[in-house]
C-alpha cells in the first residue's frame, strides 16, 4: 500500500524563492512514485482558492480554511487544532517550510538554515517564531530534516533536538539551460562578474560592490552584473553603489524572470556570491553546471556545497574578495581547475536523490523508530 503523505504547499503561492522551489521540486518528485500517495494543501485562506493551479500534476489537493497568522502562532504554544482529518488521514504530514502543523501521524519538518536565531537582525518578525515552533514539533516526535550537513549540526547543537530525529538530505538543483550570447546581450556587456539574488543584509552585496571598485583600474573591463529585485534594507546597497569611485562597473538589471538567468549564467565570466549565510547554495551549482568559476564565502553550507571547485573567502573580507575575483578574472589555469571540479560537484545532486531521501524520513517517521539515512 502505497505511504500517504500530507504536505503544506504554502511556499507554491508565493514568488519563487528556495524553498517555493524545494516544495515544487519535492511535490513532482513524489508525484511520480508509486510507493507514495501525495497530497497538497496550504496553510493560507487567502491563498487557498489558488492552490490548484500551482500544484504540479498528479497532487492530490485538500484546501481547508486555515489562518496561517492565527495558526502558527497557537502551533507556538499547543498541538491543535490536527490537520488529519482536513487533509485525508495521511500516514504522514511534511511542514517543507519550517512549520510542521500538529497531526496524529508522524510529521516531517524541513529546516533550511537557522538565520533566525544566527542572524535575528535579519529576519522579519513572523520567522523568529520559528525555532519555537520547530523545538515544540520536535519534542512532540517530529522529525527533522535538514537540506545540508551544516544545517544539520546547527539544528542539533543549537535546538537541542535529538540527533537521531534530525536528517540531513540535500537539496538537488536545475541546471539553468541558456547562451552565452543571448546572456551577454542582457547583461549589456561581454565581459562580467555575475551576482543573483533579492538585495537583502544577508547576501553582503556592498562588499562585492566594494571589491568591484577596487579592481576597476587594474581591470577596466571587469564590470559587475547584479539580476535581483529589490528586498530590503536596500539603502545599504545605494550607499555602497554611491560611494564608488567607478560607479559605471556595477549594472542592476532587477529582477530577471528565471528562464532568463540561464542565460545570464552562460554568459559570465566569474559568478560572485559573497553571502553572510546560507543553508544550502543552490546558485553556486547553477554557476558551475554553466562551466562558470565561482568565488564564495567561507560559510559552512556554502563550504559544503562548494567543496573544492570554488574560490573561498572570509566573510566581509573586501581584499580577499577582490583577490579572489582577479583570480577567477585573469587565472585560465586556475579557471579550467575550478570549471573542472566544478563539473563534479554539480554530478552530486539531484531533486531524484533528493525525493528519495526523503522518503526514507518519511518511512522511518512512520514506523516510529530507527534512524531514517540520508544522502550526503
């Protein structure tokens, strides 16, 4: 028989982001397997007329009236109401997105990174409550998984849940499809160092503007290019762009449909990704798959993810930033090293071994005991 699985695709119905594309990715995969019975529902009233329409084929879709505001702030503090019986009496029920709502069955939480308690400053107010929810899912039974070994060690060190509950299984990716031409016609130049991403605190992208200005003499026709629409605190990034003594090196181009980043991908020269802190790094393997040398931050995830194809510097460190990108820059023996290994890199994850790892938690969940395996 078939396991029946139960998961909140709130993510869906918003733009986007790493985990609105985890939830797509994990919901085709499950989909398509025929040892799991999947359905989707979401954890939003305004959202609920829409949940069909954004749940890929083969999803069975339950849309209760759910609060998600009034709701996760009483899953803070008790386990009801369940959602069992609104959503179909599954064997199990997935919170993709940190919340994991109360149920008789076993329940899986996915944990992408713990920005909330590393970095509170950055979070908005609704995500600080998330460590509490996930601590009391836990204490309950839930299982953790985890989408990086990093994450995995952060969670148990830091949530004090028990190690055996918590599994990390990494993410898997889509490699971007796209030409260098069409990339470079985009990006207005034909030479660039590519950066992605919603301007925000914590993807540090003053210092990368910083590093740009200082290479701009030695290398004047290094250019930056930024695709990604405004997030906030977005003041800290027009201070940076203002103080520059070669503002003509920087090009936003906002945000750029992600059928277009493809090509964007083909066409840089270096891709630059100088985050504070990450769970996972989907963008650093969607560089590399596009034979693109990748300078990053020593962050554990992006460690992890990154291992040995990319360049590796401090956090905030503006020299070695800058050092790094002249490397990647300049260096064709260093560049066709790190395309290399990038290459394999890229070769160890899938959204396949991604789905299948977690359907291992959710058959350990369900059986109640044991430690499910995950996939490093």
């Amino acid at each position: 028989m078939p396991l029946r699985v139960a998961v909140d695709a709130t993510p869906l119905l918003d733009v986007r982001t790493g985990v609105g594309v985890f939830t797509d990715a994990l919901l085709r995969g499950l989909a398509t397997r025929d040892d799991v019975e999947v359905t989707a529902f979401p954890v939003s009233l305004s959202g609920r007329s829409r949940m069909r329409d954004v749940t890929p084929p083969g999803v069975r879709v339950r849309t209760p009236p759910l609060p998600a505001r009034a709701l996760h702030a009483r899953w803070r503090r008790r386990s009801t109401p369940r959602i069992d019986l609104l959503v179909g009496r599954p064997d199990v029920v997935h919170g993709p997105n940190f919340v994991v709502p109360p149920a008789r069955a076993a329940r899986v939480a996915t944990v992408h990174d713990l920005t909330t308690l590393r970095y509170p400053e950055l979070c908005h107010a609704d995500t600080l409550r998330f460590p509490d929810i996930v601590r009391r899912a836990a204490a309950e039974g839930a299982w953790i998984h985890t989408v990086s070994e990093a994450v995995r060690d952060e969670v148990v060190a830091e949530l004090g849940i028990d190690a055996e509950r918590v599994v990390a299984v990494p993410n898997g990716f889509d490699p971007p499809v796209g030409d260098a031409p069409t990339g470079r016609r985009l990006a207005g130049v034909e030479r660039y160092v590519l950066a992605v991403g919603t301007v925000e605190p914590r993807k540090d992208l003053p210092s990368l503007v910083a590093a740009v200005d200082r290479l701009a003499v030695e290398h004047p026709d290094l250019v930056l290019v930024h695709a990604g629409g405004d997030g906030w605190q977005v003041e800290r990034l027009h201070e940076a762009l203002a103080s520059m003594g070669h503002p003509d090196r920087v090009r936003r181009l906002g945000h750029v449909p992600h059928d277009q980043l493809g090509h964007l991908y083909a066409g840089a020269r270096v891709f630059a990704y100088p985050s504070v802190y990450e769970g996972f790094g989907i963008p650093v393997l969607e560089a590399m798959s596009c034979d693109v040398p990748v300078v990053t931050t020593a962050v554990p995830a992006l460690q992890e993810v990154a291992g040995d194809a990319a360049a590796i510097v401090p956090v905030g460190d503006v020299d070695a930033l800058a050092g790094a990108i002249a490397t990647a820059w300049t260096d064709e023996a260093w560049r066709a090293q790190a395309i290399e290994r990038g290459r394999l890199r890229c070769e160890r994850y899938s959204w396949g071994a991604c789905v299948d790892g977690i359907v291992g938690i959710y058959r350990a969940a369900a059986a109640g005991s044991g430690r499910a395996t995950g996939r490093t």
